[in-house]
C-alpha cells in the first residue's frame, strides 16, 4: 500500500473536489426541495417531515386556492392536528392548562385523526366528525390540513379517501402557511363527536 501520493495526482484530486463543491453549492437545495415519494401505506413515524407533493386520490391545494375556497364557503375545513393528552401521573394539585392550538376561521379540529395507526375509538371519531360536518354527502369537498411538513394531514386526508371521500383536497403547508400569507387564524377546540 503506498500512502504517499504523487504532488499531480493530489492536485488532481483536490481540484476535482473543489469544482464538485463549487456546483453543489450553486444547485442550492434545500431539504424541502427534494421529492418525497408518496408511500403505499401510512406514515407511521417522524410525523414533522418533508412531504410528498401528491396524495392518490385527493386534491393537493396551494395556499392562495385554500383562501379562495375559504372565501367562497366552497369546502368544509377539518384540522387534524394532534393534541397531547393530560398525563396521568402529574403529581396531585398540579394545574394541566392544554396548548392551545390557532387554525383556520371555521375549521373543525379533529384532533389526533392523522396517526399512522389509530385506535377503533379514533377511527369512528374520525368518521363521526366526517359524518356529521358533511351531512354524510361524501362528495362535499372536504380540505384537511394540521401544519408545514407534517404527515399527520396526508395521513388523514388518505384515509378519507380510503373510506370512500371522492372531493378531498390536502392543503400541505397547513396553518403555518395560511398565518405565513397574513391570513388570520383563530383559537380552536376539539371537536366533541356527539
């Protein structure tokens, strides 16, 4: 094994580094510029993550045509975003106050929907909430979204799709992006299934 290079072939080699350096530094890409591919089935981990720019079966909608939907009255909005439970073992006396959570003037937040895996309560929660805010028409247009990179949405949109939904739009950016467009966003509650 020889560990000393020739003067030329190092030079060579650092020249070559340099110049690949130099054109991936001009590509200039960002993390949310590479493709995700769309998986066959749920996220089921690393839910705060780049997405993927499609969802079979559903409409995947910008932030300037979730304001015209919005203004038009043209969709039913449904946050999905999760909301951490009050632990059960805080210590006797402590005060739990919930995080609280903005979304879009007129959504219904159905929290904890866009799990990888969720339970049977979860699931008919799910579909009660559908249900009920669509009048059971499953061609109503129906927009899901939680925050900018979160699986949490495309989970909850597929499914939609999967129970037989045919007008769903998943909006990606969520209510990070509606507030980035200067939109307003308003304290929200769970929805309570009845």
């Amino acid at each position: 094994m020889q560990l000393v290079c020739e003067m030329p072939e190092c030079l060579k080699r650092v020249a070559l580094t340099l110049s690949v350096l130099s054109i991936l530094s001009s590509v200039n890409c960002s993390a949310a510029e590479v493709a995700v591919a769309e998986p066959a089935g749920y996220r089921l981990d690393e839910y705060k993550a780049p997405v993927p720019a499609t969802l079979a079966g559903a409409e995947v909608a910008t932030t300037q045509e979730v304001a015209a939907l919005w203004e038009q009255k043209a969709a039913i909005f449904f946050d999905v975003m999760p909301r951490l439970p009050k632990p059960d073992n805080l210590p006797k006396g402590t005060i739990w106050r919930d995080a609280p959570r903005k979304d879009i003037p007129g959504s219904i937040w159905l929290a904890n929907v866009g799990y990888g895996e969720i339970t049977k309560e979860t699931e008919a929660y799910f579909q009660a909430g559908l249900a009920a805010n669509t009048a059971g028409d499953k061609t109503r247009k129906i927009l899901i979204y939680c925050m900018t990179d979160c699986w949490m949405s495309w989970n909850a949109a597929k499914r939609a799709v999967s129970w037989g939904y045919t007008s769903v739009i998943w909006y990606p950016d969520g209510a990070n992006g509606w507030e980035r467009a200067k939109h307003t966003l308003t304290a929200a509650i769970p929805y309570a299934a009845r």
